[in-house]
C-alpha cells in the first residue's frame, strides 16, 4: 500500500506567542516544519509528504521550497471562508512520489487544513496520516506502529499514553465573572488516553468523514479537535497504539523548553 502523510502546518501558534506562525519557530535551531519533515521522511522512506502552510507566510513557503516542496496551484474555497481547496497539479504529485513534498495553504481549523492537505494527495495513495508539525519530534517506532496497525486492517488508528492527572468534567459556570466552574463528574482514568499524532486511516473512510463534516455549522464544526473523531462520529472504530512523550504537541514556552531538552538529551 502506498502511504501519504499531511503535515499540518497553517497554525498560527497563539499560545507560544511568538508573532511567528508556530511551525516557524526553531527547537534547538531548527524550524518545527524543517524537523517535521525529516522525521516523516526517516520513518517512512517513499512516503508521498504534502506539508499544509499558512498561505500567507513567505518565510515557510521558502523553507517548504528549500526542503524540496513543490506548491500545487491552490484557489479560494468560497465555503471555507478563505481557506483554499488544491488543485491538482501532475507535475507536483510526481516530486512527491520521489520524496519530495507537495505544498499547499492551509485554512481557518485545523480540520480545513487537513481537508487542504487531502485533496491535494496524488492519486496512488491508500493509506494517509495525519500529523502534526507541532509534534516535530515523533519517533520513527511511532508511524511504524500506526502504518503496521493500518497494514494489518485497521481502518483508523491512533498513537495514545495513558493518562497520568486525574481527570475531571467541568460544568462551566454561567457568569465567570461571579461563580466558580463545578465539577461534573470524574471519569475513571483508567479509560482515558491522552491522544497524539501521526494517526492514520485508509484514505476513502478519511476523506468521506471529511467530506460530510465539510457541511457542519458552529458548535458541531468546532468540536472536532482531531480526525479520529469524525471516524468515530461515523461509527468506524478506531485503533489505539502506543504513542511516545517525545511527540509532544509544542504549545506552550514551557513545551518548546522541554522537546529542546529532549533534542539535546539526544544528542544532537
Ligand atoms: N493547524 C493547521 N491549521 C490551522 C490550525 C492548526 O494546520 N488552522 C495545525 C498547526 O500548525 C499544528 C497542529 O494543527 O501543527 C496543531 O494545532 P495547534 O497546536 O493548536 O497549533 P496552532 O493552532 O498554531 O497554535 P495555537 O492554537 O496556540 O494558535
Ligand atoms: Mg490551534
């Protein structure tokens, strides 16, 4: 089967607070889409790459170029407010079967982003994983668990830890300004997991779950935080492997701290 990897890159990292667009920003010197890059091509070797970016960002086109990216002509997704849809270029799905990249803007979710990322895949691939730029340091045993999992039959499958915190729900209070929130309840923790990235699933299941929430509205729209939810919505069950603390999701200061400590642990 052939692989295909999306890497969601078009964040614009609030939370690090940078005024950079996150993938941007270096870890130990090297920008998080650099190091995101090289880790997809080190697992899987062949694997066809399209890098999703903020549209608007120079600096991460150029360094997509520089790590052999070819952009595929994109144009405005009038429903996608401003996001944009590929379209398809033959010339660019051929540098990417080579280990090239294919890149392409971004949209407003991260679920548009993604949505960008799948219709830009050549047609020969089967199987895609999504992941995240902002988890640059995933390890190789990572995407070799989740593609083996697919290779096996999965249909969706997902990297996870257990959870260490317990983990409670809260009912938000009604007037921040004057109540504290409330408990709900708290879940037994041995059921929980605390998800992550590459996941992976077979291209056709992915891209429908896509195509019906791309006619979402509001609430239901911004309650998708990952795609493993949409194959869930869509009763499809979804795999669980082992994911790693080395791909942790880059936030915070605090985070970029902490994979820079892991960079130079080992040994870069
Ligand atoms: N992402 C994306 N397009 C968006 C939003 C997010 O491609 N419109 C990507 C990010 O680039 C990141 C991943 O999805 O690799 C996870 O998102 P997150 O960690 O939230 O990154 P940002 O949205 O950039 O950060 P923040 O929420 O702090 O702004
Ligand atoms: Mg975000």
């Amino acid at each position: 089967s052939r692989v295909a990897v999306i890497v969601v890159a078009a964040g614009s990292g609030t939370r690090l607070g940078r005024d950079l667009p996150k993938a941007l920003v270096p870890v130990a010197g090297e920008p998080m889409l650099v190091r995101a890059v090289r880790g997809v091509r080190r697992a899987l070797p062949g694997a066809e790459i399209v890098a999703v970016l903020p549209a608007e960002s120079e600096d991460l086109w150029r360094i997509g170029r520089e790590l052999g990216g070819r952009p595929v002509a994109t144009e405005p997704d009038a429903d996608d407010g401003g996001s944009a849809a590929a379209v398809r270029d033959t010339a660019g799905h051929e540098a990417a079967g080579t280990g090239g990249v294919v890149l392409v803007a971004g949209g407003a979710t991260r679920t548009a982003s993604v949505r960008a990322g799948l219709d830009a895949i050549g047609p020969a691939a089967d199987l895609v994983l999504v992941h995240d730029a902002a988890r640059c340091l995933a390890p190789a045993a990572v995407f070799d668990a989740v593609v083996g999992a697919l290779e096996s039959g999965a249909t969706a499958v997902i990297p996870a830890l257990p959870v260490v915190d317990t983990v409670k729900t809260a009912v938000p209070a009604e007037d921040p300004r004057i109540a504290p929130e409330q408990v709900y309840d708290t879940p037994a923790r041995s059921t929980l997991r605390a998800v992550q990235t590459p996941q992976g699933f077979v291209r056709s299941a992915l891209a429908a779950a896509h195509r019906q929430a791309e006619t979402w509205a509001g609430h239901r729209a911004e309650a998708v935080t990952d795609d493993a939810m949409l194959m869930e919505l869509a009763g499809i069950p979804v795999h669980l492997v082992p994911g790693s603390l080395e791909s942790l999701k880059i936030t915070t200061e605090q985070d970029l701290r902490i994979a820079e400590a892991a960079v130079a642990s080992a040994g870069e």
